[in-house]
C-alpha cells in the first residue's frame, strides 16, 4: 500500500520533489490510520464495534498456553518446602 500510494504522491508532484524512503515512511506511518480509515469508508466496509474487538484480541489464543507474565508470577513464588 506505501509503495502504490508513494508511487501516486510521486506522479501528482513537481519532478523536482524528492521523497527520501526514510521520510517517505514515517509519513506512511503517520498517516496509516488515518488511510485506512478512508479506504474502508470508500469500500464500505464496517469493523466490528470497539468493544467486541478489545474483548476478541485480548483474549490467549490459547488456552493451554500461558502467557509469559503468569510463567513467569508462577516461576517466582516461593516454594514451600515438605
């Protein structure tokens, strides 16, 4: 998407105007929700609401697997001894 849209930016500018890859991105980045944002809209496409996504992503993909923090919590407790 950087690529097809620095190409755009490229063909609508002065031939005198350098766009260094460095800048380029940081642009691209700058502005990637913002670009994202309009090309749903244009598609019409509709995310699902904030909340179930926050509720869908935060959740261990899986379940037998633990997170890093709770290996590590269980790693330092104390032990006790028989």
């Amino acid at each position: 998407v950087s690529r097809e849209l620095l190409d755009l930016v490229t063909e609508q500018a002065d031939d005198e105007i350098v766009f260094p890859p460095e800048r380029w991105a940081a642009t691209f980045r700058s502005h990637a929700q913002l670009i994202l944002h309009e090309l749903g809209e244009y598609l019409g496409y509709s995310p699902p609401p904030l909340l179930e996504r926050l509720i869908e992503d935060a959740q261990k993909i899986h379940q037998q697997r633990p997170i890093l923090q709770e290996t590590l919590a269980t790693a330092t407790q104390p032990r006790c001894e028989s």
